[in-house]
C-alpha cells in the first residue's frame, strides 16, 4: 500500500480554488480564483482530509450553474482522492484513501455523507480511484448493467468511446461476447479503441460519414446505444438502431447550453418504430452501490481484463483550466491535477 502513496507535504495554508463568478454556459478558467485559507480541524464525527489528486469532470457544467449546489466565493464542487491525517471518526482512521466531494483545495474537513468510496487498503494508483474505479468507471458499469446488459452476438455502439467511462463500456461489452463499434474525435482515439479498449470497429465521427458507416458495420442494426453526447451523434445513431434495441443515455457532452432549450431533429417516430427502450442513468442516485461496483471493476483491473490511461498534471493552478479544455475541445482527456507537492 505505501508505495500505491505518492509523497505529499503538509502546509498551514489551505489553497483552494473557488468560484467567482457564475459562468455563461460552460465554465472558463476566468471564472475561477485562486485563495489561501486557514488549514481546517475536524470536529466530532468529522475528519481532515489532505487532497492529492483533483478531477476535472463534465458533470462539473451542471454543478457551476446551481447556486444551491455551488455557491460563489466557495471552493469548487469537486471530486477528489486524498489521504485521511487526522480522524474523530472511529470507522475512518488516519491513513485511509478516500474519494468524494471534497473541493479543489488542499484540506477538507468531511463526513462519511461526503464520501463515494473509502480505499482502506488500495490495490491500484491512487488515480485510478478518481478514473475507472471511481465516478465514470462505476457509471458504466451501473449503467450498462441496469439498462442494456451486453450479450454475445450483440451489436453495440458507444460515444465519446475514448473516454473513462467509454472505454469502459467497451471492454465490458467484448467481454460479453459482443460486437461493439466505438465512435471518437481523433484518429490517435481510434487507434487506442482498438488497441486496448476492446472495439471490434472505431471510427472518427468528424472525418467518416456517420450513418453510412455504421450502416456498412452493423447492417442489422445496433442493439445498444451507450450514449454519451447526445446531439447529432444520437440523431445519427437512433437511425441506426435495430428493433426492440436498448439506449443509455449517460451525458450531454455535445451540448453546452440548456437554456433556451436546443432544438433539432424529432425521434419519437425512430423510438416509435422501432419500439426502442431509452434509459437516463445519474449515477448520483446510486451512491449505495459504489462498493460493490468498485470490487467487481478491481477484480477486472488486477486480472487484466480492463484497461485504464489515467492523464494527470501537477500543479493546483491547472485544475480549471482542465475543466475549460474538457469544453472547448472535445478531444481533450479527462484530467487529474496532483496537488501533493509543488
């Protein structure tokens, strides 16, 4: 386990990055400032945490535009991995790795409520506990198993395939014994689709034409659809569905703004048709079952089965610029910031 610990310092001085201004749409390093905060102690029932790896996630555009969720002048509604140093908190001692709400800051005084995973004694690098055996790696395990389990023969497509929760999806669908198709937005995407994640077919959606394509690669109609963009990409792979086929949708990445509501082409006639079964899958409604999920995706990672690429960056100064990049450019990778050291 110590050597699953990267070296971290300890300071008097809690850095945090908060929200100073609500942003227009999808967040931008602008946004956000940098403060220096007194180090915080827990009370009874609390414990202190030293953060070290940050996540900058897609979920994140949601959060920035709920007052009640993320208030200004607080430090940003985050995800994070740390180290527990100090407890009052006899099921959480010093020592044990945690994952959860903890903001982009040094120190957060926390809560079991504030927890979705407690690492005990880690198996993996503490980043994974923030990638594929945390939020987007859980996600698709949950999601896939709950709304369209994969089976042999099964056609499968799957957006933003790259990605930790895509690449997820992917290598559990192989393992199922289906045919999956991936769809990115960079030819190095593609080759890693096909290289480590599992896909059968893996194509860059900016360069191919899209339904033609998927026609060609699956004739007979894809039998799941784990969708992570919405979009014209769904427009395109709704057409593209077999019948009594089963769609997850996971996220909206293709869209970067609700409000006024964005309009497009009308489904209902595909869902119709084609007596299609569509699912919505938050994966905060499911908070339980991190445990379990995280068990069956560990056992998948120490035997080989599933294949990870954590991109981290040091420095807490690069935390939201991360989160704007995610935005503006969508083949940017998901990013973890380690803040143990300088």
């Amino acid at each position: 386990m110590q050597g699953l610990i990267p070296p971290f310092k300890t300071d008097p001085v809690n850095r945090q990055v908060i929200l100073s201004r609500r942003p227009a749409g999808s967040p931008v390093t602008a946004d956000f400032a940098r403060r220096d905060a007194q180090v915080p102690s827990p009370g009874e029932g609390m414990f202190l945490v030293r953060n070290l790896y940050l996540a900058a996630d897609p979920v994140q555009r949601g959060w920035v535009a709920n007052p009640a969720m993320t208030p200004l002048d607080e430090p940003m509604r985050a995800l994070a991995v740390g180290i527990v140093l100090d407890s009052r908190d006899t099921g959480v001692r010093p020592g044990d790795i945690v994952y959860g709400f903890l903001g982009w800051q040094d120190y957060k005084v926390a809560t079991r409520a504030d927890l979705l995973s407690h690492i005990e004694n880690p198996v993996a690098p503490l980043s994974a506990y923030a990638g594929v055996l945390g939020m987007p790696g859980v996600t698709a395990w949950l999601a896939l198993g709950d709304i369209a389990p994969p089976y042999d023969g099964a056609g499968v497509l799957v957006s933003t395939a790259a990605g930790t929760v895509g690449s997820v999806v992917g290598q559990i669908a192989h393992r199922a014994g289906a045919f999956v198709v991936g769809l990115t937005g960079n030819d190095d995407k593609v080759k890693l689709c096909l290289a480590d994640y599992g896909y059968d077919a893996a194509y860059n959606y900016k360069s191919v034409d899209l339904a033609s394509v998927l026609a060609e690669v699956r004739p007979q109609g894809f039998d799941i659809y784990f969708d992570n963009t919405g979009g014209p990409i769904l427009d395109t792979a709704i057409r593209t569905m077999a019948r009594h086929g089963r769609i997850v949708h996971c996220g909206t990445a293709a869209t970067p703004s609700w409000n006024p509501p964005p309009t497009g082409l009308r489904n209902e006639r595909e869902i119709l048709m084609r007596a299609l079964t569509c699912g919505g899958f938050v994966i905060f409604d499911h908070v339980a079952r991190f445990p379990e999920a995280i068990e069956r995706l560990t056992d998948m990672v120490l035997a080989g089965q599933l294949k990870f690429h954590d991109h981290v960056e040091p420095g807490i100064d690069r935390i939201s610029r991360s989160l704007e990049a995610l935005f503006a450019d969508s083949n940017a990778p998901k990013t973890l910031v380690y803040i143990g050291e300088d």
